[in-house]
C-alpha cells in the first residue's frame, strides 16, 4: 500500500484502515524521547480527572498505548479500533492479566455499549480522520451517549498550522511544492484531516461539549526531535517540565502538532 493507491479507495472508513499499513501507529508514541512528550502530556490530564474504579472508553485505540497504560494501572478499559493491523498489534501485546475489552469496530457505532457506561472517554484517533461533518458529530454524539452524567472527555485533533513547519523541516521546497492550497494556505486533508484551533473549538461545541481545558498536547516535540532525543534524563524530565508549564498558555495552541482537548456534556 502507498499513498497513491491509498488515495483510489472511495469508502473512506476501508481508506481510514488502510491508512495504518502505511504509518505505524504502534511506534508513534513510544519510539523516542520526542515521541513520547504526546502520550506522557495526556496521560498526565487524564489522570487528573480519574477516580478509582472508573470505567475507560478508548474510541480508536490504535495499538493501545493508553488502553493499556490504564489496564495495567487498575482500570477497567474498554477499547475499539477500526484497522485491523492495529487491532493486530494490540492484540499481541495483550496478557492474560490485562483488564481490556477489545473489539474491532467503527467509532460512529458504539452499540456494543449501553447508554452512560462509561466515567471517562478517549476520543483521539477518529478526529484525525473524519471529513464529513455529519460524521465527526456522529461520532462526538456517540462518545456523549456513552459517558456517563459529569463525566470526562477527551478529544485529540491534529494541529492545521503547525503542519508547515514540520513539513518545511523534512522538504526545503515544501513552501514552493507541497500539498496545500498556495493561495487560501489550507492543507489538503490526506491521508489525516486537519483543523485550527478555532476549528476544534467549533465542531465540539456543535456537538453539545462544553471545553474545560485545551492543551498543547506535544508542543515543539516533533520539531524539535533530534535535540529532545539527545537530552539526558535528568534534562529530559526538566524539559517536560518546562512543557507541561506552558502547554495550556493560549500561545502555545498554535504551535503544536496535536491538540488535546478536556470536555464535559453541556
């Protein structure tokens, strides 16, 4: 599978599952210093809103990172992926022990679960994928229906504007040649769909959300990757210090790669 055969596929939820032959969501998060800053940040928020014995819905759970990060931390985790090689990978790393539900599905379906099952819901992968309004409001509706009263969701979008400079650091004639529209500046949503913060901030109040906290979620991470995997520890835990400190600064919103956002029903 490459990019341009990936661009023939017509259905787009079979395009969302194939797209995972071509990136490897099991490494994203845990392969560097640098790629770690993401999970670490929104692990960091979540944890903040937990009780003991919660119930966790991890919608588009990609190979479980944070799935099992929370399982094996105490909680009862239900999860859903729609690509089967990251259905695969999560599978494998799956013991006996771990406290995980796991079933292959579509982010807008989640009956396998009643109304108000859930204390807390994690909404990333879905929303670097949807084009459609109609589904991202599908899919932001169904994750509602699920949480229980005062309970807290999580939503993750990729960053629209912070894309140029990762891209410029990868292809210096990004700015002349790259995949985005040179007169409105707007990127060509493949294979992710991206959004502005204001973006974000719209479609989750359009779908009843009423946003607490709005975070920065990997900040200068991807950007920055070599010298952050170059940090020793004791200056690598300062830096994420440092990040954490600043991430939720309204200047920083812009100038990240993803954006996390905390939510409650309104």
């Amino acid at each position: 599978m490459d990019f341009i055969e990936l661009a023939k596929i017509e259905d787009e939820f079979t395009q969302i599952a194939k797209t995972y032959e071509i990136f490897n969501e099991d490494t994203r998060l845990n392969r560097s210093q640098a790629a770690r800053v993401e999970f670490l940040t929104t692990v960091h928020y979540i944890e903040q809103y937990l009780k003991p014995n919660d119930r966790i819905l991890d919608i588009g759970a990609g190979a479980g990172e944070y799935s099992l990060y929370f399982a094996r931390n105490g909680y009862q985790v239900s999860a859903i992926e729609l690509s089967d090689r990251n259905v695969q990978a999560f599978q494998k790393k799956l013991t006996a022990d771990d406290c995980v539900e796991l079933r292959q599905g579509n982010a807008i379906d989640l009956s396998f679960w009643s109304d108000a099952a859930f204390d807390v819901v994690l909404l990333f992968g879905p929303l670097y994928h949807l084009h459609r309004e109609e589904d991202r409001q599908r899919c932001i509706a169904e994750a509602k229906r699920v949480c229980k009263p005062g309970g807290t969701l999580f939503f993750a979008f990729i960053a629209h504007d912070m894309v140029f400079f990762t891209e410029l650091q990868n292809n210096p004639n990004y700015f002349r040649t790259g995949d985005y529209d040179h007169d409105t500046l707007r990127l060509h949503d493949f294979p992710f769909v991206f959004h502005t913060v204001d973006e974000c901030r719209r479609i989750l109040r359009d779908g009843g959300i009423r946003i607490v906290r709005e975070i920065a979620s990997d900040g200068l991470s991807e950007l920055m990757e070599e010298r952050i995997n170059s940090l020793d520890a004791e200056s690598y835990a300062q830096y994420l210090r440092y990040h954490l400190h600043t991430c939720e600064k309204p200047e920083m919103l812009g100038h990240s790669n993803h954006l996390l956002f905390v939510g409650k029903q309104s």
